[in-house]
C-alpha cells in the first residue's frame, strides 16, 4: 500500500498542475510565445520527436561521462585527502575555489581549450559534479568511531583492511548522497556547456529557440532535461540499497 501511494501521490500531483497550467493559459488568454499549453508543447515534441531525441541522447551521454569521470576522480582525490592531511591542506582551497566559480564563468574557457565538441561539455559537466562527492566522501572516510578503529587495530588488521572493510563501508551512505546530488548536477553542466557553444544537444535547442523565440521549443527542451535528471537520480536510488543492503536488514 506504501508502495502505490508512492507513485500514486506524485501521479495525481503532476496531472493537477498540467491541468490547473493548460486551463490557466486559455482562461487568461495567454499567448503561446509567452506561455504556450502542454497539450502545444506535446505537440511540438511529436512533430518531429527524432530530433528531439537526438539531443536529448546527446546531452545524456555528456552528462553521463561527466558524471561518471568527476565521481571517480572525487572519490580518488577525497581518499588521498582524507589519509594525507599536508596534501588535503595545500590542495582542498582550489577545490573550494573550482567549486565557487559559476560554470558559466568557465564555459568559454572550456570552448576555448577543448573546442566546441562533446569534449569541453564533459568537462563542464565534470567540474560541476566533482565537489559534492570529493567532500561527502572525506566525510564519510572520517565518521568511523575510534572505537570501531581500535577494535580492527586489536585484530591487527592493515590500513589496506581497515579501509576496505571498514572505512569504505561506512561511507557509502555520504557517497551515494553525493552521487544523488551529482546526477542532477551533471545534466545541468552539460547543459551549460551547450549554451556556449555547441551544434546539438538540449541547450544548443534552448538557445537557437530563445533567439526565435519558439517558446514551445524551449519548453520541449527544459522538460527533457528535467526527465533526463529525474532518470538518472532514480536510477542511482534505485542502486543503493543493492549496494547498501545492511540498511534494509536493520530496518527490517
């Protein structure tokens, strides 16, 4: 029952506002180029879906690389980090610096060193996603107890040991944080890097309809991006109680 309720709620709640947005534009006469309807918006997608598709599955596979190239390398600098507190200290302020520079700052930047390819759109999409796991992954490093360490010392277990079978486990909860955090923020990035410059991809679409002011194309290509987020963070939550499983064994 809990389980329906779920997808119900959040089914009666999508449909409402659709509803409450398609009567509100043609109760107060609103033009399309201002607000169009959904059912216009649906129309257009439908019109010519192959496109749309095309680039969508393009900035899918910006953010996807992004996402995954910024998680391995967070997850590998927040262990180096978390184990050797002089290079923590002489590296962790341009990691706070990257993370306070707007990625639109850097996009041109990007476009500049690596071209207006799929390249320099995984990058922005990288950075974007790199701080939210090197610093959940440092935190999750240090929330062992010294109790739980000073038992694994009595074992005489070896650092390797301690982390692999203790340090790690217990920071899964603070990476799959991060990683939730990241799926939203990868397609936001590469989406950024579109705007700057790019021939394809949802905000490539974006841009080239805001200067025709094709409004329900702009529509098409936010709702997509927003469905690309939203699949990718659940599939994300989806995996971590596979990998997290003692969780669902306590809470039973």
């Amino acid at each position: 029952m809990k389980k329906i309720k779920q997808y119900i709620i959040p089914l009666i709640t999508f449909f409402s506002f659709i509803l409450v947005w398609e009567f509100s534009v043609s109760l107060f006469n609103i033009k399309d180029f201002i607000l169009p309807k959904p059912t216009s918006v649906l129309n257009t997608f439908l019109h010519s879906p192959k496109i749309y598709i095309h680039h969508s599955l393009i900035t899918l596979l910006e953010a996807f690389l992004g996402f995954s190239i910024a998680n391995i390398l967070g997850f590998i600098v927040a262990v180096i980090f978390a184990f050797n507190k002089t290079i923590k200290s002489a590296f962790m302020p341009y990691a706070i610096a990257l993370k306070t520079t707007p990625i639109i700052a850097m996009a041109p930047l990007l476009i500049v060193w690596a071209g207006t390819g799929l390249f320099s759109k995984v990058i922005a999409s990288a950075l974007i996603c790199f701080f939210p796991v090197l610093i959940n992954t440092i935190k999750g490093l240090h929330s062992t107890t010294k109790l739980e360490e000073d038992l694994f010392h009595s074992f005489k277990a070896s650092n390797i040991q301690t982390f692999w079978y203790l340090k790690l486990p217990k920071s899964l909860p603070y990476i799959f944080s991060a990683l939730k955090i990241s799926t939203t923020l990868s397609v936001v990035g590469a989406i950024v890097g579109e705007f700057v410059g790019a021939k394809e991809g949802i905000g490539y679409l974006i841009v080239v309809s805001s200067y025709r002011l094709e409004t329900n194309q702009m529509f098409v290509g936010i709702i997509l991006s927003a469905l690309i987020g939203f699949i990718f963070y659940n599939i994300i939550a989806y995996i971590e109680p596979l990998i997290i499983y003692w969780r669902n064994e306590n809470n039973a």
